[in-house]
C-alpha cells in the first residue's frame, strides 16, 4: 500500500497527453504503461520503431514484467527516458483495444483521488473480457412479433409482454422477462418471437407514437433550462417529488444531445430498476445500451466495443456504466443521485455520483442529478450556488400527495394488550385498498424470521462461528444464516452454552412480517421482495412487474420496495419500525432514515387515488420521521446541515477510513496503532479518531480495527494523505491489509 500511494502522488496530476503521438520526432521514444500488475502505477518502456506511428495513448499493449508478460495500456508518451535507465521494449501493441483519452483522464483523477492503484482500477473500469481480448460472436436480437397467432401457455405469455417492441439482444431479453434460453426458444420455434442474427433495426432511431411525450410547465423550464448550457459544464440538482416526471425531463434531454450526434450516459443505483427505465429510453431511442454486470464474456466484449464504435447512442446502468467508452459523451444523468449504493465499497473504493460529477467538468458537459431526497452533499452545493437548483412540485398525472399518519407503537402496544407489530391504523388502510381493489406496500428494513435467536435459559445469543453478528432466523428453509458471509446452519435442538432446549427467536423479518399481515388481513394475496425471495434468480424485475399486474394486494419487502417505481394502484403505504434505523451509530442515520421513509411515501398515490402512508414508531418526535412525513424538506436538511456543523461532518469536513483487517487480532491491532502513531505527526489540521475495533470486530474470519480522519475540507484530506505517502508509511503489512476508503459511507 505505501508503495501504491507513493506511486500515487508521483504521477499525479493525472493528465493523459494524446497528442504525443502526432508530434512524433526521430529518435528513442518512450510510453509510460499503466500495467496490469501490482507495483507502481506506471513503468516506462520503449517503443519500438515499427510501433513509432501507430501506438497512440489508450492502446492496450503486453510488456515484459518480472520474469512474465503483463497486459496494461498506453498512459502518456514522451521523448525523454529517465536517464541513465535502459528501457525494455514494449512487446505486443494489442490494436484491437483502446481506451478514449477522457476515459484515462477520469480513471486516472479517480485512482488519484480515492487512493488506488492505477492498474486495478483500469482493471475494475474495463471489463475482464475486453482486457483478455475475448474472441466475438454474433449477437442474437430477438423481438416479439405480433401476428403470429400461435397458443401460448401462461408463462410464454408473460414473457411474451416483457419484452419490448424493437430488438433487443437475445441475453437482455432474458434478463428483463427473468426466464431461460429455453423458453425463448419455444417462443422462436412457434413463431411468437422473431430472431435476427444482426442489428439492422440498430441503425436507426425509431419513436413510439403511442407514448405522450407532452412536458408540464415545470419540466419545460428544467428541459429549458439544461438546455441552454449544452455542451457547457453545469451541475443541475434536479429535485423534484416522487412522481413529478423527471424521467420525461431526462428524454427530452436526451433526445436533444442524440440529434446533435453526442452520446448520453444514464445511472441508477439498482440493478432492479433498470429493466424499467430502460425500457421507458428504448421506446424512445433504438441505440440504447443496457450496462449489466450480468453479462457473459463474449456479450461484455460485444457491447463495449459496440458503445467504443459509437453505434449506441444512449448508455444506462449502474455506478459501473460511468466506464462505458462512448466515445463523445453530450450529457450525464445521476438518476436517484443520494442512493449509498453509488458508493463502492470494495476495492476500488469510489462515489460514483462524485466521480460523474468530476467527469462531466472534465468533459465540459452538463450533469444532472435527479432526486425527490437530495443526498446532504448536493443540498449543501446547491444552497452554496456551485449546483443549479431546478424543481418538480408538481405531479402531472394529477396523483395526489398521501395522507400521512405517524403511528406511536407504545401506545399501540398498551392498545392492543400485546407486543403489536402491526398497527391497527395499517390493518385498516390495507384491508380497505384490499376490498377496493387497490394494493399497499409494506416496508420493513430487516429480512428473515426474526434477527435474533437467544436462550431463554442464560441469555446466550447465537452467534455467526466466522463474524462478530448473531445469526437471523429463516422459517422457510428452517435454518440460521449470517447475512454477511452466507454461513447457514440448522436451528440447533439446544443452546450451544448451556445445552438447554430453551433457544427462541427474537425482534422481526419481513419473512414473519407477511405471514403477520396475511393473518391481520385474510385473502389478501402478498408478495414478499428482500434478499431471499430474489435471491439469484434475478427476480426482482420479474415480481415488481408481477405486482404492477395486479398479481398481489401487497408488496412486503426490504429497502427494495421503496425505489424509484411506479405502482399507480398502490394507496397504502406502511411503514414498520421507521426509528429504528436512527439507532444505529453513523452521522448519515437520520438523513438515511429521511430519504427511506419519504421516498417510500412517495409509492402512494401516484395515480388518481389519493394515498395514506402510516409510518410506525416509537420515537414518534423524531425530526427525520416527522419532516418525511409532511415533506418539510427544508426544515430537515437546514437543521441536519446545523447538526454536522456542529460536529464537523460532512458536508462541512472531509473523512477518510483506515480499515485494517487480518486473521490475528493481535496482529491487527499492533499494526493499527503503528500506523496511527506514525501519522500523528503528519495531521496538521486533521483529526485522527481511533484506531478502535470496527463496529462489526470480525468479518469472514477476518479482525477488523478502523481510524477516521476528520479535515477542515476534502482538500485537507488529499493533502494529508499525499503526506502520508511521501513519508513512505506502510499501511498494511505482512498478514494485515489496509482498506482506505475517501468519503467513507459505512463507518462501523
Ligand atoms: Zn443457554
Ligand atoms: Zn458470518
């Protein structure tokens, strides 16, 4: 690691130089290469004469290295080889890859900034396949076609109506209709769906009449206003209420940059949501590219080679897709721009959301960051005049904002004479959508039976053999399993300590939680979203899709039911122990708390009904649950704003999170109060906390000890961390490694 920091800083700043290659003089040339090998973050090496011409910045390219060849890629050319080094001849010049110089230029900043090694995060923004040069095949496109008369089953059916009316390639087509090649074939084989071994349809755009593309007054001024300053860099906070139609805004958009023959790169937080945003662009554009990590190698290779030939016009998918190499970028677009899982919390370690931002001033491009719960960072540069306020307050289907009900479950227990679960206020709403033939969502953060299971003898908590978490309760499998490592065991005949039969099952999952509801309200026909039931089958797409059918009354689910879609029907809104999330020990808990349940709220009433949202809580003053509830954005985010001021959090401060882990606690400690004794003299206007254990002390096996650091500003930070690399200080050493994470999201 002290090694990868110090390289770090020496090749900052970041700045590819593309035009070395025209200007190329006679004489020794030399190509600095990003290798795809630990180390620095670049070596120097020859070009040889017959590549003097040809090899350009962003070429891939193999080079002897060690003992071995290594893959990397062309970071800058220059006439000057450090003196007194011979230089070893570049090997392979591997034509067939090339990154555009604007991707280099934002990898680049990124391994700069987030602290990692230049060569790993080419190797996480480049896909595997397309590094390894994964010989192609020809893509399947398949699309339904409408006059074929044959009799379908049931399920050929549904498949049948997920797919969209252009082309699309043979493996997209599974994902958004969830089933198997063999069931498109059948389809193929009775003529239900037509199959193309080209993409003839690709190369023209084709629009839907059928869809109103009409803006509101309030989506006009916001489609106005970014357009103005196309192909100028200008960061809009796009706010507008859950069902305000930013969705159409960002069409508009983007029709406008594709006609100008610019490209558009569209993110969402969640897999889950792209099926049905895609959607929504494809029948719109035909050269749209869904960005998946699901692919196989030989479609992964496919498709970024197709996006690098600009024969895709419109990118989308999660945080991964700002890699895409479209090869002349016109507008970005952050879709549910405060969602966490921008973040990536494995290596490389980075914000997406910040690193589109970085990448849209570098381009010189608008941005747009769409939200009804503004992240507090973007709040914060929005007030500040650095982003450009635009707002939706309006919805234009006429859907009305819900009632809100804010329920205190201690009174509700004293009520009900027993340990309620679920409010009688909740029973009655959903009973009545119910017979209306409407439906509900229930939220609960927390999947499984029940969380905890305990002996009831000694008091003993059951606990993962490999983490420092106790393990959860699932009825339907009847085991015990750990939410972290996937570890799974049968539920033991006798507590482990005292071997008494005397274990029972404690607090709630969703998985308890719908079977609660289905007794509270009979017939009511629900569907279950968490973890568990989608699983890796894919299904989310399928069941939210289920739901929007009219297949089930009620959605009970995890955190996944509160996202960015779109259930006219739904006029009940549940949410089940809303404080509970504010316990935990994080800054961000109460702004989390904030988004979840307001965005939740937001399912309601998106069509003509009117909707209710009973929020369920003991801490029933709470700000975050009250501000949600009656959509006093300003009250909250001014006040949390105060609070971190206060605090020195961000916004208002830079962090940065050592995390060092190893098999031996010992070890791990020792090695982070070494190092934390080391830096303290580096601070200056820093603050270390820590080193302590981590919240959670053992992961797979693994000891966990953490530090935070707090500055004045994230330069603060940067500055202090280029210190710690010219001090030559070994983060991690021999069986402890070091995770250092920028703008950390998770700090226990
Ligand atoms: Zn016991
Ligand atoms: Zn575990």
């Amino acid at each position: 690691m002290s090694d990868q920091l110090g390289a770090a800083q020496h090749t900052l700043p970041f700045v590819p130089d593309d035009t070395a290659a025209e200007e190329a003089p006679e004489g020794d040339w030399v190509a600095d290469i990003a290798v795809d090998a630990p180390g620095k973050d670049v070596y120097s090496y020859r070009v040889p004469p017959e590549l003097m011409q040809s090899l350009a910045v962003g070429d891939g390219v193999e080079v002897p290295y060690g003992g071995r060849r290594v893959r990397g890629f062309v970071w800058r050319r220059h006439a000057q080889p450090p003196s007194g080094v011979r230089l070893r001849a570049i090997a392979v010049h591997r034509q067939e890859i090339h990154l555009p110089p604007h991707l280099l230029a934002v990898v680049g900043w990124a391994a700069g900034y987030y602290r990692c090694h230049l060569g790993s995060f080419l190797a996480a923004a480049v896909p595997a396949p397309v590094r390894e040069g994964v010989r192609l095949r020809p893509t399947r496109m398949v699309a339904p076609h409408a006059e074929s008369g044959a009799t379908l089953t049931k399920r050929q059916r549904q498949v049948l109506e997920l797919l969209p009316e252009q082309p699309i390639e043979w493996a997209a087509a599974l994902r958004l209709a969830c089933c198997s090649s063999s069931v498109l074939e059948r389809l193929a084989a009775v003529g239900a769906v037509h199959v193309e071994e080209h993409r003839t349809i690709d190369e023209h755009h084709l629009i839907s009449k059928e869809e109103s593309f009409a803006l509101s007054d309030e989506q006009q001024v916001a489609v106005d206003a970014v357009a103005a300053s196309l192909s100028q860099h200008n960061v809009f906070l796009l706010y507008g209420v859950t069902g305000s139609g930013k969705t159409l805004v960002y069409l508009d958009l983007a029709q406008r940059v594709i006609s100008q023959g610019q490209q558009v790169l569209v993110l969402l937080p969640e897999i889950s949501l792209t099926p049905q945003l895609a959607a929504r662009f494809r029948r719109r554009f035909a050269r749209v590219a869904v960005w998946h990590s699901g692919f196989s190698a030989g479609e992964r290779a496919e498709q970024w080679q197709r996006v690098a030939s600009g024969a895709v016009d419109l990118v989308i998918g999660t945080r991964s897709a700002l890699f895409a190499p479209l090869p002349d970028i016109g507008l970005i677009v952050v879709d549910e721009e405060h969602d966490p899982s921008y973040k990536q919390d494995s290596e490389p370690r980075y914000q997406g959301r910040d690193l589109a931002v970085v990448y849209a001033r570098q381009l010189g491009i608008p941005i747009i960051l769409g939200t009804a719960t503004p992240s507090l960072e973007s709040y914060h540069n929005a007030i500040h005049g650095r982003y450009t306020p635009l707002t939706l307050k309006q919805r234009p289907g006429g859907g009305a904002l819900p009632t809100p009900l804010l329920v205190d479950m201690a009174q509700e227990c004293r009520a009900q004479g027993r340990k309620a679960v679920v409010s009688q206020a909740l029973i009655d709403h959903l009973r009545l959508s119910c017979e209306r033939g409407e439906q509900g969502i229930v939220l609960l953060n927390r999947r499984g039976w029940a969380p905890i299971v305990e002996c009831l003898a000694c008091g003993h908590v059951v606990m993962c053999p490999h983490c420092d978490i106790g393990l959860t309760y699932h009825k339907g499998s009847d085991q015990l399993r750990c939410h972290y490592c996937g570890y799974e065991t049968a539920y033991p005949d006798a507590c482990p300590a005292c071997h008494e039969p005397a274990l029972s099952s404690k607090g709630l999952g969703t998985e308890q939680l719908e079977h609660l509801l289905k007794q509270a309200v009979p017939g009511m026909r629900t569907l279950r979203v968490d973890a568990d039931t989608v699983g890796r089958k894919h299904a989310h797409a399928r069941m939210l899709s289920r739901f929007a059918q009219g297949e089930a009354d009620c959605l009970v689910g995890t955190q996944m039911v509160a996202k960015g879609l779109d259930f006219p029907k739904v006029t009940t809104v549940g949410v089940i122990q809303a404080d509970r999330g504010l316990s935990i020990p994080d800054f961000r808990a109460a702004e989390r708390t904030f988004q979840l349940v307001a965005q939740v709220a937001g399912r309601a009433g998106r069509g003509s009904h009117p909707g209710t949202v009973v929020v369920q809580a003991f801490d029933t003053e709470a700000p975050a649950l009250r501000c949600a509830l009656s959509l006093a954005v300003k009250r909250f985010y001014t006040a949390e704003l105060q609070q971190r001021a206060e605090h020195s959090y961000p916004p208002h401060a830079g962090m940065l999170r050592f995390l060092w882990s190893g098999p031996s606690l010992r070890r791990v400690q020792n090695h982070a109060e070494t190092v934390a004794g080391a830096i303290t003299p580096l601070l200056n206007d820093c603050r270390l906390l820590g080193p302590t254990p981590s919240g959670i002390t053992m992961i797979k096996d693994q000891q966990r000890w953490h530090a935070l650091v707090k500055g004045p500003s994230r330069r603060a930070i940067q500055r202090l961390m280029d210190r710690i690399a010219a001090a030559n200080i070994a983060l991690d050493c021999s069986g402890v490694r070091c995770a250092v994470d920028v703008d950390p999201i998770t700090i226990c």
